[in-house]
C-alpha cells in the first residue's frame, strides 16, 4: 500500500471549512472515491495548535495513485485552487510505502 502525507497551516477563520473539506467525507474523498484503487484519507489535527493539520491519503499501490491523477488531473487542479485561500502555508512531506501490515487496505464506504 502506498500513501502521501502533507502539512497544513490554516487560516483561523477557514477551521471548519478545512476540516469539512480535508476530511474522509469530504470534497476530496468524494472525488478520490471515485477511483477504486483509493483507500481512504485519515485527517490529523495537532493538539497544541489548532490551525495545523496533516493529511495521510492511502492507495492499494503507487502506479494506483498516480493514474488517478492523470485521470482526474483537471478536477484535481479544481479543488486545490478552490481551497487554496483555506491555509496560510501547506507542504508535501513525502511519499511512503506502508510497512505495516495491520493496517486494513479496506475502502471507506460511500
């Protein structure tokens, strides 16, 4: 299984509008979801800072992920400048295999 992970910084008075459309249900996991190769997305808040959160996107596979975005390339560009007024700063930290295998490769449901 295969996932990316980015940081975000986010505006004070776009919380609640991040967290609606970062989370597993929202705009981006709907569009993921559309892809059956899509895992899930976990979306983690830091407990001594409110306006900073990480992202964790989980796909069966690499090769899974990257053809979606070549698929999806133009929704994909959609979403990220819609929300980009959301955050003051976001980052990419990397792209990992994952190595532990309790983790289930389950899809959320939709």
């Amino acid at each position: 299984m295969f996932c990316y992970v980015w940081s975000y910084v986010v505006r004070p008075e776009c919380l609640s509008a991040f967290r609606t459309a970062y989370g597993p249900e929202g705009d981006w996991g709907r569009l993921f979801r559309r892809d059956p190769e899509y895992v899930r997305t976990t979306l983690l808040g830091d407990r001594d800072n409110p306006t900073r959160f990480m992202t964790i996107d989980f796909w069966a596979s690499r090769e899974a992920c990257l053809s979606f975005r070549e698929r999806f390339r133009g929704e994909f560009e959609t979403l990220d400048k819609r929300f980009d007024q959301l955050t003051v700063h976001e980052s990419h930290l990397g792209d990992f295999e994952v190595l532990d295998e309790s983790i289930s490769a389950e899809r959320p449901k939709n």
